[in-house]
C-alpha cells in the first residue's frame, strides 16, 4: 500500500491506469474505495493515469484528532506530496463534495500544478459555518450516535457495507476536520480570476446545486453541468451520468 508522507502525517493512495494525470478526491467520510465501488476506476481507467488518494482522516490515512491538523492549505499540501512522491509536475483534479472543496484551495494555493478541473456537488462560498459547527459537536458523542441521528431523518443507510464503512470512521478526526471546515475562509472570488479550465456539476435536488451553477457563471473557463433528478450522493454514486461529461471536458482541455 504506497504512502506519501508529508510532516510526519502519512497519505494512502492508489494509481490506476494509464494516460495523462488525473487525480481524485472523495466525499467527507468517504474513502478512496468509492472511486472503486461507483465505478470510475473501471470505467476511466483505460484513458487516465487516476491517483485515488484517501484524504487525511479518512480511509487509511493518518487520523489526527487536532483541527489546526485540518486547515486546507494542509489539506493541499497532502495532495502535493502525492504528486512530488510519484514525479508528477501537472494533473488533472477531481473532487466530489468535500474533494471539490479541497479542490478550490487547491486552485487558490498550487494552480501550476493543475490542468483542470472538475468539482462536483460543491461551492467555493462558506456562508453557513455555523452548519459544520454543529455537526462536528454531534460527532464528539460517537459515530453510532451521529448515524442514529441522519437515520432517523432519512432512513437507513444502504447498502450494508457502506454503513458499515461509515461507522468505521473515526469520529474525533472526523470531527476535528469538520471544525476546521468550518473555519477555512470562502473562496468566491477565485473562479472570476483562473484561467484553468473547470467543470463544475451537482445534482439538480441537491441544496449545493444554485449556490454550484452561480459559481459556474462567475468564472471565464468555468461550465456547468445540471445531473437531473440526482440529490448529493446519487450525483457521485451515479458514475454512469458523471463520467461522459468528465471524459468530453477532458478531451476539450487536450486530455
């Protein structure tokens, strides 16, 4: 299992594939096994060099417990040292959600490494910290206890084995990180000024969808793409619908 070290904090990752760069970036919670489970791995990696990396506090990752541990530009600096250990000066960039994020702070603090970049179900704006706040106070109690308390508003997480993997997580690093999220500053005014190309996409019933598409238009080499009738997390477990629209973006870049 190949790790990239960076201050003492050890980052896990996976290459696959062949092609030019492309490095990826899961949800909050999630790990890089979801690249795999939702089918971008098989289904892109006959084009793509993909770098699935478990970001820290995740997967198999270093787990810290402070939320300074958290800041983006620490964040990015994991990312970079990917990239440093494997020789590789450019890459294409994917998040999903929180990756999408890391993906933006990415764009502010290294955007000579990036080629492009695709940003699913995310916003560079953090109008709403008080949201992050609260939710990383309920994952102080436990991650059973925090499960309990999303499945008593919307069912049952499925399928068993996500579950499973979600209650794995460990809930003081996830908290942490989510304080630090909360307290990473907005980012509205990067995409007016790059000159990297992006795409941007959400979920048309995803809450992130308006404030995604506004952010869209802000930006000179920004496009938006609208997954109808999708929510936040069936626009990343939907690869059959996310990755056309990826490889066409791509190819349109010279990739």
């Amino acid at each position: 299992m190949p790790y990239a070290l960076n201050n003492g904090i050890r980052i896990h990752y996976h290459v696959e594939g062949h092609g030019p760069a492309l490095m990826m970036m899961h949800g909050w919670s999630d790990s890089l096994e979801d690249w795999h489970d939702h089918g971008y791995v098989d289904a892109m990696k006959s084009s793509y060099q993909m770098m699935v990396v478990d970001a820290r506090g995740h997967g198999r990752s270093d787990k810290p417990h402070a939320p300074e541990a958290y800041a983006m530009d620490t964040m990015v600096s994991d990312m970079l040292a990917v990239l440093d250990q494997l020789g590789i000066d450019q890459t294409a960039y994917m998040g999903h959600s929180m990756g999408a994020r890391m993906g933006y702070s990415l764009a502010s603090i290294a955007p000579e490494r990036i080629t492009a970049f695709i940003l699913g179900s995310s916003a560079p704006d953090n109008d709403r910290p008080y949201r992050y706040h609260r939710r990383a106070r309920r994952l102080g109690y436990g991650m059973e206890r925090y499960l309990a308390g999303v499945e008593s508003r919307y069912g049952r997480m499925e399928p068993e084995d996500h579950r499973e993997r979600f209650l794995a997580n460990d809930a003081l690093a996830l908290s942490a990180l989510t304080t630090a999220i909360g307290n990473s500053p907005g980012l509205e005014s990067l995409l007016p000024n790059m000159d990297t190309p992006v795409l941007i996409y959400a979920g048309s019933e995803d809450v992130i969808h308006p404030y995604a598409q506004k952010a869209a238009e802000s930006g000179p080499t920004a496009s938006f793409v609208s997954l109808t009738g999708l929510d936040h997390d069936a626009a990343f477990k939907r690869s059959d619908m996310v990755v056309p629209h990826v490889e066409k973006f791509l190819a349109s870049t010279g990739q």
